[in-house]
C-alpha cells in the first residue's frame, strides 16, 4: 500500500493491507491555510495530527481521502453484520456485462468507480449515504435559496419525544410518522398551518442512542410567509405535537425539550452544513461520540476499534428499523414550487459523477482482488496522486492473492 511521508513514497503491499487498513495514514496532504488547519505531533503516538480551528477551539480535520477511506472501513464492518444484503454487494459486485473502471474527474481531480452495483441505501451503507446526502444538501441550499427570493422566511423546528432504553424502535419510529401526519393533515394542524402562512415543509429524520436508549427525531425546515415570530410558531406547534404523540401512542412530549423553533439564520446554517464530508452524512453519520449519544457511524466505528458487541447489536437493530424509511420528507407540492427535480436515492447513486476520464479498467480477477485486499479507497488514492503506479499495485494484490488462495485450498488427491 503506498502512504505519503513528506516527499518520499513507501509501498506496503499484500495482506498487510488488507489488516490494517484503517490505520494507513492515506491521503495525506499539505497544509491548507485557507482552511485554519494546523499540524501537531502526538506526544504518546509519533503521529503528525492535523487541526482545524474554528471559534469552538480546535477539532481534528480529515481529508477527503481519508474520510473515503473511513467510508470504505465502516463500510466493511456493514458487511459483516448483513453479509447476505444489497449493501454487502454494493461497491464490490459488479454491474453484469460491464467492467470495472476507475474515474477522474476532469476539473476536480476526485476518482470514482464506475461499472458496480450500488444499493442506494442511506441509512446503511457509508459510501451510498455520502453520495445522496451530498445531493440532497444541495437541494436543501437550492430550496432555500429560492424561498428566500420568494420573500418567505425558513425556521428550524426540533421535535423530540421522551424515550427509555426499553423502547421498541421499529414500534416508535411508526408512531412518530403517525403523530407527523396528524400534525400536518388533522383539522387542527391544517388551521395552525393556515393561521401561521406556512407555505411548506421538509422534514428530515434523525438518531442517536445514548445510555435512555434510541432517540428518534425530526428537525424540520418551515417556510412561511414573514408575518409571524419563532415564539409563535413555538406556541402553537407544541400543543399540536404534544396532542398528535399521545393520540399516536407516544409519551406527552415536555414543554421544556418537545419542541425547539430556531430562526432562520439556524435554519440556513443547517441547511448548508446537511451531508458535508466533514460530517459524514448528517446527524444520523456524525462522527462524534456526545453526552447525547452515539450515531449509527458511531457505532461502526466502535465494532470496526474496538469490536464491540453492544454497538454490533444496537446497529443491527438501528438497521433494521431505518430500512426503507425516508430521510427527508418534502410536503406535497413543495419541490414543485421551489423548482426542485423529484429523484429517488437509487437514481441519486446511479448518477454519473462530474465529466471524467477513464484512468484505468480492471479485470475482474484484478477486482476481487482489490476487493480481497480491501484496496477500494487506496486504489481511488493511487488514481488521483499516482496513477502511474496502478499496475505495479494491482500485480502485487493479485500476486498476494494467488498466493492466499493456494494456501487455503485443499491438497490434490495425489498429494
């Protein structure tokens, strides 16, 4: 495997690779001072750490390398706990009657795959979820933008629901969707709707589980006509929700933590920042372990660190109660009004990249040994720094390959 250290560049080649792929320093890149990045070494590691600095103190930046490769790491553990799904296939089986080709962005230099099948699923795979939530934000930030010129304004609400660890998450999340939809069409939501000039609504689902168990909820982007205040819509949205849970089977939302209406200054910042490479792919994919909770990616990462069966479990449980639920939920008419295109997350992950030209197309003996050496994100490296050493590395995994398989197969009748 090749990693950049200054100006030098090693090569690791072979099953070391495939067993320490999380700990290669990949991507490594000089020091952007746009970004208020700084550099410090770890006292007890050695390793050359990079900052970024904002008005909260210091947090640890990653390239876009490196989170890649972070994807294709929590990826693997995905694999493991559904081996038999769309997900487990996604980015390692390929699209029949196609090969596997590596491709470079012509204005931006980012590589990508083409000719795999991708299973579009937001909640589960950490490489699909990428692609869609980077799509999506970009509607977010589109939408707004137009309401805007529109002369509405745009308030974030946080509705929450008290929760326990006992709680069944497949059980809440559907009656949450419930108590959405009184809110939205009962009688009583249309007249606040109505009352309030609300022109229309996203709303995005979200998770945490943290020591009182999974906390489900919404945030959701208002837009209104610029008549009433954030302490309005506080007033007559808490009663609504808090009405629509208990007829829904839920817990009376507090007075206090029910309900959260921002302005639109939040409503924008949250807009912008929905599904950036930092982030991952939204709350549901921070990287962030809080006195909140951990997210989902959280609890990848602790099984892919430290193998944890509890976050192994939680997982599996989180998974199976997100499938084939909708992240963002647009009100009817809204992406009519605001121009914005109706298109699926499996028509988001099919979408080609940017203009690109073909750095190299393997073969498929080539790939499952790519895929074997788990060199996905490391490939995608090479195509971007160094493309010209592509066919030194993939004779080496298809070398260490070969030789894998003739240990593991059994002796010859004759042996």
């Amino acid at each position: 495997m090749m990693v950049k250290k200054g100006q030098k560049t090693t090569f690791y080649l072979g099953i070391k690779g495939r067993t320490d792929s999380a700990l290669q320093p990949r991507g490594f890149q000089n020091i952007d001072n746009t970004k208020n990045l700084v550099q410090e070494v770890d006292t007890e590691t050695g390793e050359i750490v990079t900052y970024q600095v904002t008005a909260k103190g210091k947090k640890r930046y990653k390239t876009p390398q490196q989170s890649r490769a972070e994807r294709y790491d929590l990826k693997s553990v995905v694999n493991r706990i559904f081996p038999n799904s769309e997900t487990a296939k996604c980015c390692r089986a390929v699209i029949p009657q196609q090969q596997v080709q590596i491709l470079k962005a012509v204005d931006h230099n980012k590589a990508h795959y083409a000719g795999l099948r991708r299973c579009g699923s937001v909640w589960q795979c950490p490489v699909c979820a990428a692609k869609i939530s980077e799509r999506r934000r970009a509607e977010l930030v589109a939408a707004t933008a137009t309401a805007k010129a529109m002369g509405w304004q745009a308030l974030l609400m946080t509705f929450t629901i008290p929760h326990g660890m006992g709680d069944d998450l497949n059980d809440i999340l559907d009656k949450m969707s419930k108590a959405w939809r009184t809110v939205t069409t009962s009688r009583a939501g249309r007249a606040v709707h109505k009352l309030l000039q609300v022109e229309g609504t996203i709303r995005a689902l979200e998770v945490t589980d943290g020591e009182n168990g999974f906390h489900p909820h919404f945030h959701v982007l208002v837009f209104a006509q610029p008549t009433f205040t954030v302490q309005d819509f506080q007033e007559k949205y808490l009663p609504l929700w808090q009405d629509a849970c208990v007829k829904a089977g839920l817990p009376r939302p507090s007075d206090e933590r029910g309900l959260k209406v921002d302005d639109g200054s939040k409503a924008a910042h949250y807009a912008s920042k929905w599904g950036l490479e930092e982030e991952m792919t939204k709350s549901h994919t921070k990287s962030a372990k809080t006195k909140n909770g951990m997210t989902p990616w959280d609890m990848l990462k602790d099984v892919l660190e430290n193998d944890s069966e509890r976050s192994r479990s939680r997982f599996y449980i989180y998974a199976m109660a997100f499938k084939g639920r909708r992240q963002l939920y647009w009100s009817n008419g809204l992406k009519q009004r605001l121009a914005v295109a109706e298109i699926t997350d499996q028509e988001l992950v099919a979408m080609p990249e940017e203009p690109a030209s073909v750095v190299v197309e393997l073969t498929h003996k080539e790939w499952r040994a790519v895929v074997w050496s788990r060199s996905e994100a490391l490939l995608l490296d090479l195509a971007e720094e160094n493309p010209q050493g592509i066919p030194i590395y993939l004779k080496a995994i298809r070398r260490d390959f070969k030789a894998f398989r003739d240990t593991e197969s059994p002796p010859s009748s004759g042996a």
